[in-house]
C-alpha cells in the first residue's frame, strides 16, 4: 500500500470524509473518462482543441475539475475525439 492509499484508508474511517468524498466521486470520474477518452483518441489537448473549437485551456480546465461542462460540451468533445457520449442512470448501492 501506497502513502496515499493509506491515507485515504485512513481518512475514510471519518464519515465526514467519506461522505463528502462519496459526493464528489461523480465530479472526478466525469474528469478521469474526458483524460482517459482523450488519450486512447492519442490527442493533445491542443489538438482537441483544434477539432471543436473549444479552448485549450478551457479544455484543461475541464480536466482538472476547474470548470463544470455543459452537455453540449461534453458532445462536442466526444465528437472531437470520435466518441460517443454516454451518460447513465445507474442504482445506488448501499453499504
């Protein structure tokens, strides 16, 4: 195990902590899938840019959670990449 994955193991055990990571989980992974989804297109974030006419650094404020995007813009960067976007309801689990 990892200093931060024993960090967070530990932070975890406070509720507080868990609840509020818990409620940004869904900011975080909207993040990670334009990184990922970025990558596996093998685009910069210039390029992408370039593609749908959206800044650079409106592209990278997306991607380091500095900005909320819009559906219309999620489309556009998906289109960039030449994806398609995917957004699903899913279950809660309860613990």
């Amino acid at each position: 195990m990892t200093d931060l994955e024993a960090l967070k193991s530990e932070l975890m055990k406070d509720p507080a902590f868990q609840a509020e990571y818990e409620a940004l989980a869904p900011e975080y992974e909207i993040m990670q899938a334009m990184i990922d989804a970025r990558h596996a297109s093998g685009l910069t974030q210039k390029e992408l840019a370039e593609r749908t006419g959206i800044a650079q650094g409106d592209i990278s404020k997306l991607e380091k959670g500095n900005a909320n995007p819009s559906l219309k813009t999620l489309k556009r960067l998906a289109d960039g990449m030449g994806m398609t976007l995917k957004i699903a309801f899913e279950p809660q689990t309860r613990a």
